[in-house]
C-alpha cells in the first residue's frame, strides 16, 4: 500500500503530462467507428494525403533451406516464431527446409518484401531458429490471394492454423 497524502500526486509525475500520438496518415477512422467519423460530414478534419497510399494486406510466403536440423529443434523453433510474430498463419516444415505463411501490412510489395527478408534472420537468435537460408519468396495481394483461392489455384487457405511437419 502506498502511503502518500490525500489528492498528492506519485512521486516523480508533478511534471509530467500525458500526451496523444496522432494517427498515421493512413489510418482508417471511419473503419474503426463503423463510419460514425464519415457520418459527421465537414466537421472532421482529412487526415490522408493524396501522395501517400494506404497500407494493404499482403500475404507472405517465406521458404528457407539448410542443413538437416532435429525435428523437434525445428517445430520448437517454429513455434516460438509464431509466439514472437503473432500474424504468423501456419508453418510446414521437415528437418532441411520449411515454409511460413503469414499476413503483413505494408504499403506496397516492396515493403512488404522487404519485411519478409528481415524476418528470419530478426527472429534467428530469439527463437533459436536454424542457420538456414531463404531460399524463395512470394507475396501477393489481398485481391490475387483470394483470386487464387477462389479458381482452386494456389496453396489452399491456410488451415488448420499452426506449425505442422510436411
């Protein structure tokens, strides 16, 4: 219990003030109100500019490759991945090679392909995941994904969610 007198402030915040970060150009607030925001009309400030594209959903899939690795290591390792980058989907994986598939916000394909890129090679040391290396690399769009689904083309969705061997 903490002893201090009625209606003091805590130690150390006499000159502190909570402050408000603005949202990004490129939020969204009439998604997140059910368009409440849209309704009002004039009165809401825009907050998007016309050079800078909203973000989109991309969905990765990252192969790496390397040297035989005990199973269980692989799916630990995995797992943990999964645990760090929580909008992992599913993994497939063997002792020599392994798939990730996953959703990433990005603005467009470049950033989102340079977001996979990193991924691996972030994670390698905080999930103990193997030396392997990328060895390919797809990303596609929302639109091209379900597309794809939708003619039967394409890896099928991604389900049962998690980490599972080949």
């Amino acid at each position: 219990m903490r002893r201090a007198r009625p209606g003091a402030l805590p130690r150390g915040t006499a000159e502190r003030a909570l402050t408000s970060v603005e949202a990004g150009a490129d939020f969204d607030e009439a998604a997140l109100d059910g368009g409440a925001a849209a309704r009002q009309g004039a009165g809401a400030p825009e907050r998007r500019t016309p050079d800078r594209p909203l973000s989109k959903l991309w969905h990765i899939t990252l192969s790496v490759s390397g040297q035989e690795a005990p199973l269980q290591d692989v799916r630990r390792a995995l797992e943990q991945l999964a645990h760090d980058h929580p909008f992992l989907l599913t993994s497939r994986y063997a002792g020599n090679h392994a798939e990730i598939r996953y959703w990433e916000e990005a603005r467009d394909l470049h950033d989102a392909a340079a977001v996979a890129l990193r991924l691996w090679g972030e994670h390698r040391l905080s999930a103990n995941l193997p030396p392997w290396e990328i060895v390919g690399l797809e990303v596609i769009d929302r639109e091209t994904y379900h597309l794809r689904i939708a003619e039967g083309y394409g890896p099928p969705p991604a389900a049962p969610v998690g980490v599972h061997p080949y």
